[in-house]
C-alpha cells in the first residue's frame, strides 16, 4: 500500500474510492492549495510535479472522499441552483 495524492475533482472522488478499495491510502488535495505550486506553465508534467509537493507538506488540508451518494445529492443542489 502506498499514499496516492489528486487533485480534488468529481473524477478524483471516484477514482479515490476505487485506489482505496486496493489498499492505498489516497489523499485529495482542493485545486486552490496545489495552484501555488505550479513552477511553470500549466501542463500534465508540471501539475503532478505541484501535487507531489503539496502532498508531502506537513500542514496540508486534504478534502474527504465523497461517496457516490454524497456525490449524486450535490448534482441535485448544483441543478437545482441552475433552475432557479
């Protein structure tokens, strides 16, 4: 088992839990703490290279795994915000 470190987004809620169901430790990190991070200009290589350090910072908030209900409840409010 290792530590596994994203980037928090609806894709990385998912792909957390299945990391998770293989013994791995998985830790999402919100996109606004990762962005002071980013040496150089926004690619691939330089984005995980920023998640790497943010990761390994003592003081790092990470957000919790949401499950796939706590997922599908925030589709409704954000649909619902849309419609109103």
């Amino acid at each position: 088992p290792c530590v596994v470190a994203l980037e928090a987004c609806g894709g990385a809620h998912h792909w957390a839990r299945e990391i998770s169901k293989l013994g791995h430790t998985v830790r999402l990190i919100p996109p606004a703490y990762v962005k002071p991070f980013v040496k150089r200009q926004k690619n691939d290589a330089a984005d995980a290279e920023a998640i790497c350090e943010a990761a390994q910072r003592p003081g790092m908030r990470f957000v919790p795994v949401k499950t796939e209900t706590q997922q599908a409840n925030a589709l409704v409010f954000r649909t619902r915000d849309l419609l109103v």
